[in-house]
C-alpha cells in the first residue's frame, strides 16, 4: 500500500489523529472478530456500529457458541459470516482469527459498538504510525439498574487507569500468529495474558482517536455466574510464566474507589449500588479461585 501523504497529529492519550482519509488505492483487509452466545438482544447494536464504517475492506466473522435464541439469524441477515464453536470466549476469538484473512483483526464483543471511523482510523494509524496494535479507548453506557452501577465502576476505572491502561483490540494478524493467539483455557484476563506476550516481544502500539461503547445490561445471577467462573481461571497464573495481575489489579481497584468517590454520580442508589456491585463480583472471583485450588 502506497503511502496517502496525510498527517498526523496526536490526541487523546498522545493517539495519532486522523487528518486526511486513507487512501484505499490498495486492498488492505480488516477481519473483525465478535464471539457470541445468546446475543440477540445486544448483538444488532454492534452489528450497526459496523455497518456505519466507511472502510471499504472489512469482513464480519461472527464467532457463535450454539446459542438458543436468534442470534445466528441476526448475524446473517447484517451479512457477517457466522461460524459455530462450542468453548470459552478466547477459543471462539481464536478460531475467528484462524477463519480471517485480513491483515489486520479487531476483537469486538457483542455488545460493544464502535464510533463512525475507528476502523479506518486504526489501519491509518498503523500505517502512518508503524505499529502493531492500536488501543481503541472505551465508554460505558448502563441499560439497566445493574448496568449503570457497572458503567459508574467501569468509567471510573478508566479515568483512574489512565494513558497507562487498555489493552488493545486491533492487531496485526502476522503478530498475533507468531505467539499462538489467546489461551483458550481462560475465562479471565486472556487479553491480558496474551497483550503481557507481545509486549515482552516487543509490541508496538498506539491510541485511536474514536471510542467503543460498551452496553452494560447485566442481573446479579449472571455476575455471580461469570465472575465465579472468571476466578476459577485465575489459578493459571499459579503455573505459568505469565506475571499475574492480582498487585495491579489491586492498585486499580483502590485508585477507581477513590476516583467514584470524588464523582459518585449523579444517583445515590446507583453509587450505592456500584459499591455493592464490586463487592458481589470480588468475593465471587474469590470463590471461583478458592474452588480450584488444590
């Protein structure tokens, strides 16, 4: 691909911004990967959040683990390509990108929806930029009473995170082959378990201009289910070479405290809710953890 001669200029967390449009003389494919399960409900919002991207060389794979509702049908009727594997989400994101043929992959969940040109804006920051990954910087939205008591926690912890935190979630294929991918027996951290990989090998990143939302739409009976099985995959850290990020994660849950409490939002049940929330999902991660012990 030959070089467009647009600029760059840096913003949010020293991100390269978009100046001029890309120039698509040459085919530069982006695979974006999006594993499901019983997603209906969440799933058109992503899938529109992709229609909406102007950059013409894109493929939709969407990962499904057999789900029960109409799920496949609703992928299919927005063009993407489904394909049907039963395991944890970091499987699912590995037979997608085994499945993909672009030169770049961008992980989405189901229900996340990406801003008008963040596609197009990472390949040109790859591009201009010569990196390898781009961090797409990610803006909770609650649907419900439990999902904006998640939202308060989750754009706290941001803040509190800073230029330092994110991982990112476009890649270059090439790279993400060279160390296998995700490790498909995790149910937590997988992302950054392999992000920890390809920054000891050198991983070369940047920040996009645009954002992804997140829809938080959560019950408490399902956070107690995710994050007690989210625990049970934090005793790989035990055996593995792999750094575990419990003294981080630590760290990061004080500094979000600190920052809900300086903007607790504008609803006391919420803030109370958000706190009660976090204290749900620590003793359930807990519990997983304790359970696989030996």
């Amino acid at each position: 691909m030959e070089r467009s001669g647009g600029s760059v200029r840096r913003g949010l967390f020293g991100a390269p911004e978009l100046l001029m449009p890309l120039d698509s003389s040459k085919e530069v494919y982006v695979s974006v990967i999006v594993p499901t399960y019983n997603s209906a409900k969440s799933l058109p919002l992503c899938l529109k959040g992709l229609k909406r991207q102007k950059y013409p060389y894109k493929e939709v794979l969407v990962v499904d683990n057999y789900s029960r509702d109409e799920t496949r049908h609703i992928a299919e009727n927005f063009g993407a390509n489904v394909i049907l594997h039963r395991g944890t989400q970091a499987a699912a994101r590995n037979v997608g990108l085994a499945h993909s043929k672009g030169t770049y992959v961008l992980f989405l969940d189901s229900d996340q929806q990406l801003e008008g040109g963040v596609v197009e804006n990472c390949v040109l920051i790859c591009f201009e930029c010569e990196v390898e990954a781009v961090k797409i910087p990610e803006v909770f939205v609650g649907l419900n009473f439990w999902g904006r008591c998640a939202m308060l926690w989750k754009n706290s912890m941001v803040k509190a995170w800073g230029p330092k935190g994110g991982i990112p979630r476009f890649y270059r294929r090439r790279k993400l082959l060279q160390l296998l991918a995700f490790n498909d027996t995790l149910r937590w951290w997988e992302d950054l378990e392999l992000y920890q990989r390809l920054k000891s090998a050198g991983l070369r990143e940047a920040w996009c201009r645009g954002h992804v939302i997140h829809y938080e739409n959560d019950s408490l009976q399902n956070v107690l289910r995710k994050y007690t099985s989210y625990g049970q995959s934090m005793t790989f850290f035990r055996d593995s070479p792999a750094k575990a990020p419990y003294a981080s994660t630590f760290r990061l849950t004080l500094s979000t405290i600190a920052q809900t409490l300086r903007d607790p939002g504008r609803s006391l049940s919420v803030f109370l809710g958000c706190l009660f929330l976090v204290t749900v999902k620590s003793l359930s991660a807990a519990l997983g953890f304790l359970s696989r012990l030996k």
